[in-house]
C-alpha cells in the first residue's frame, strides 16, 4: 500500500525536481498551482519508484496523476 503525504510548503524541495522535469509544463504541475489547492482538493503525493504521484479528491472520490518523473512499468501498477 502507498501512503500519501498531505502536500505542505516545505515540500517544495522534494517535489519541484519531478514538476520541473514533467514534459507539457502545464500550470497544473506547478507546486504554486498544487499548494493553492491543497486545501479544497485534500492535495497529498506519494513518491512511488522514483516517480510522483499527486492525489486529490473531488466529491469525496480520489483521482491520480500519471507518474511524473523517470517511469518505468513499475510506476504504472500503482493503478491497478
């Protein structure tokens, strides 16, 4: 089982490597956009083979990130 942290401000350390290299550079991967909305969404992430995952929920149902970072297979049975 992978457990989630709650995204907090001195997380930023540890997640910008993995949003900085994350390939559309969307505003949804900037740690500003995800901290903003950590409180709304209950904004955790989870550091899974060397690739992050961010969790949100939305209506009481979690949702998933792809992995960002260096993914291989293994990233991706997190989701099954």
């Amino acid at each position: 089982m992978i457990t989630f942290k709650p995204i907090e401000i001195e997380d930023k350390p540890i997640l910008a490597p993995y949003l900085w290299n994350e390939p559309t550079h969307s505003a949804d991967f900037s740690f500003n956009n995800i901290y903003s909305w950590k409180d709304s969404f209950n904004v955790s992430f989870a550091i899974v083979n060397d690739c992050l995952i961010i969790r949100t929920f939305l209506n009481g149902l979690p949702y998933y990130s792809a992995p960002i970072g260096n993914a291989d297979d293994s990233a991706f049975f997190f989701f099954f």
